[in-house]
C-alpha cells in the first residue's frame, strides 16, 4: 500500500504523531491536512484553495494524509487511497491528549500544524469535540465499509485504544521495503 489515509475519531485521538510514525517506517511522505488548512494567524483556505492542495497530494503515488476533513476534499482522497487507518480511542483520552498538547506546545506552532498558528485551545473548540465525537463513532463505520465497497482490496485498519494500536506497531514490518509489504 502506497496512499494511506490516517483518520480519528476526534482531535487529540493521536492521527499526527500516527501518520509521522508511519512515515518514518515506510518512507512515504506525510502531509497533514491542518498544516495546509489553517494559514498564519488561524486564517481558514478557502474551501477551492484546500480542495486543489489536496488533489495535487493524492493524483502522486505515494503518500500518507493525515487527518478527517470530510467536508471538503474527503471522496477525491477515498478514491485514490488504497488504506485506511482509522484510530478509535476514548473521549476521556482525545481530551487529555489536547491538554498535553496544549501544554507542550504552548505559545509555540506544533510541528503537524501550519505556521503561525501556535497551539490553543479554546471553549468552541473544546465544544466542538464534545458535541461531535459520539456522532462521529457512529458515523464512521458507514464511511469505512463504503470505502472498502469501492474496491475490495482496499484495506481498512480500525485500531481501538491504545492497547491495538501499540500491538499494531509490534507487527508492524521493518526495513525500507514496509512500504510495499505494509501492513500488518
């Protein structure tokens, strides 16, 4: 597998550190969708700008795209993804993983994120997770099992808590052909 997609359930569900790991062992390239939405100062891509930035990304041959955004762009990445791996962990955990974040990376741009935009937190942001994160859980098997119906050779890998996902890097392949053998 060549074009991964790494999605979450919610901010703070690990997509990042996920994708730059996944990176490092496979030598594909990662792009993180945040770094290319937001521009200094927090100012939003247009909704065309974002679309073209992210078909120029999935028309190449191998990468990895971190990151949901299902408004915008989500089916051009689908059909040209041949995996996904979705991270599945609690709301407690998403929640105390933004607080870490948050303190880590305080008054400072965090390395998946555009620049200029340094970390914060705020109550709309924190609202959003909190309104959105169960309704997202529900909604992403539909979206998983669409995908593998496109081809049933994509492969989709839902790795739920902290436990599956550090299992998965356990059996995770090394070398510099993991790319091609991939996952596990």
């Amino acid at each position: 597998m060549q074009r991964i997609l790494v999605m979450g359930v919610s901010s703070g569900a690990g997509k990042s550190t996920f994708a730059r790991r996944l990176s490092l062992r496979t030598g594909l390239p990662v792009y993180h969708l945040d770094a290319i939405f937001w521009q200094p100062g927090w100012v939003e891509l247009s909704r065309d700008e974002f679309y073209q930035r992210q078909a120029a990304i999935a028309a190449q041959d191998a990468w990895i795209i971190e990151g949901n955004y299902t408004s915008v762009g989500y089916e051009m990445r689908l059909a040209r993804a041949d995996a996904i791996i979705y991270l599945e962990v609690s709301l407690v955990r998403c929640l105390y993983r933004i607080y870490k974040r948050r303190i880590q990376y305080r008054n400072t741009t965090r390395p998946d994120m555009g620049p200029g935009c340094p970390e914060k937190v705020d109550w709309a942001f924190l609202r959003f997770i909190l309104t959105t994160y169960h309704r997202r859980r529900k909604e992403i098997a539909a979206r998983l099992a669409a995908f593998q119906s496109i081809n049933p050779a994509n492969q989709v890998i839902w790795l739920r808590g902290s436990r599956q996902i550090e299992s998965f890097w356990e059996n995770f392949p090394a070398g510099e052909d993991a790319g091609d053998s991939m996952l596990p």
